[in-house]
C-alpha cells in the first residue's frame, strides 16, 4: 500500500485500487476490472507504438525521470527517517541544461 497524504487530500494506492480523498469525499478505481491487460503493458504498448510511428510518448522522457527520481526519494526518506529530495537522483549538470525544475 502507497499513501500519500497532502494538504488538499490523499491518495492511496493498495494493490489495482486507487483511492482519492478530497474534501471528505472518496473516489474509488478498481483497474483489475478495467481491462485484461496489466497496466505496464498498455503502458509499454503506448511507448512502443509512438516510437514506431515516429509520435511523441505520452509521457517524455524528463518527466518520466522526474517520476523515478521522487520514487527513489520516497524510499530513501522512508529508510532515512527524514526528508530526501528528487533532485539527489539527477545530475546538476543534465538539470541546469534541461531547466529541469523550473
């Protein structure tokens, strides 16, 4: 289970259900039901077909690190006890040459 808390609401992800709980309401995906496919599969599918008919991803490659960057953050911060920032697992050089966090 993944749970993240903010100030506007939480998230939570437990197995294929993800949960949104804004304002004491509760939003409820169950993707087992959704489609037969694993959903890295449809993701990969997507990332595949856009590299054969020369498309854009749908999602870029900056961002997709970004995304790995905070996961790993997220680990390290849960074994560390304290606070680990995105930006440790990129380097400054690739950062300032991309106006990475701006």
């Amino acid at each position: 289970t993944i749970e993240i808390n903010g100030s506007k609401g939480t998230a939570i992800l437990k197995g294929n259900e993800f949960q949104l709980i804004m304002n004491d309401e509760q939003t409820s995906t169950d993707f087992s039901k959704q489609d037969e496919k694993p959903l890295f599969v449809k993701q990969y599918d997507e990332i595949v077909t856009a590299i054969l008919n020369g498309a854009q991803p749908p999602v870029s490659g900056p961002e997709a690190l970004k995304s790995l960057a905070a996961v790993e953050a997220i680990y390290d911060s849960c074994q560390q006890h304290s606070a680990v920032k995105p930006s440790k697992y990129i380097s400054e050089n690739y950062q300032s040459s991309k106006n990475f966090y701006s």
